[in-house]
C-alpha cells in the first residue's frame, strides 16, 4: 500500500472510532435515563469545583500580586527618598563651599585693597 492510502486508513479508522464513541454515548444516554441524571448532575458538580477552585486560584494569585507590586512600590518610595536626602546632602555642601569661596574672596579683597 503506498504511503497515501495508509494515511488514508489512519483516518478512517479514528473517524469511525470518534463517530462510535458518540453514537455508543447518545445510546447509553437514551436507554439509560438515571445514568444520564448521574452523569448530568456529576458533570455539574465538576464544572461547579472547577469554578471555585479557579477563583481561589484566581484570588491568591491577585492578593501575591498586590503585595509583589506594594514591596516595589515601597522600595521605589525608599529609593527616591535617599537619592533626595543624597541630592539635599550635595546641595547643603555646595552651599557651604560657595560660602567658603565667598568669605575667602572678601577676605582676599581686603588684604589687596
């Protein structure tokens, strides 16, 4: 058989896998109406816990990300806080040298005139 008609077969056979699979599965539901029930109710139990478990997944990942993004935004604060008390620090220092230049040409003003 050449390369195109195993292929071929390949999907034939799960073509008619999947369509025996439905069809066994609305049968089984006509004929047995309690186990429909069972199942209908099983499935919406499920859908049910999966619900609530992703939204406490969804609650705890939204409260860590809450308090990911508060420890950055303090660091940032007490970031911005000491490159302003370092900035202030420079500025106090310049100051108190232009002071010194200051004093130092009155001075030397003095003693030449």
């Amino acid at each position: 058989m050449d390369e195109r008609g195993r292929h071929a077969g390949d999907y034939r056979l799960l073509t008619g896998l999947a369509l025996g699979s439905v069809v066994g599965a609305g049968v089984t539901l006509w004929l047995a109406p309690r186990a429909a029930a069972e199942i209908r109710a099983w499935a919406v139990d499920t859908a049910r816990s999966l619900g609530h478990a992703a939204s406490e997944r969804y609650r705890d990942a939204r409260l860590r990300l809450g308090e990911t993004v508060g420890g950055i935004a303090r660091k940032g604060q007490g970031l911005r806080n000491n490159a302003f008390d370092k900035v202030a620090r420079v500025a106090h220092g310049v100051e108190a040298g232009a002071r010194g230049v200051q004093h130092f040409a009155v001075d030397a003003k003095k003693k030449v005139g």
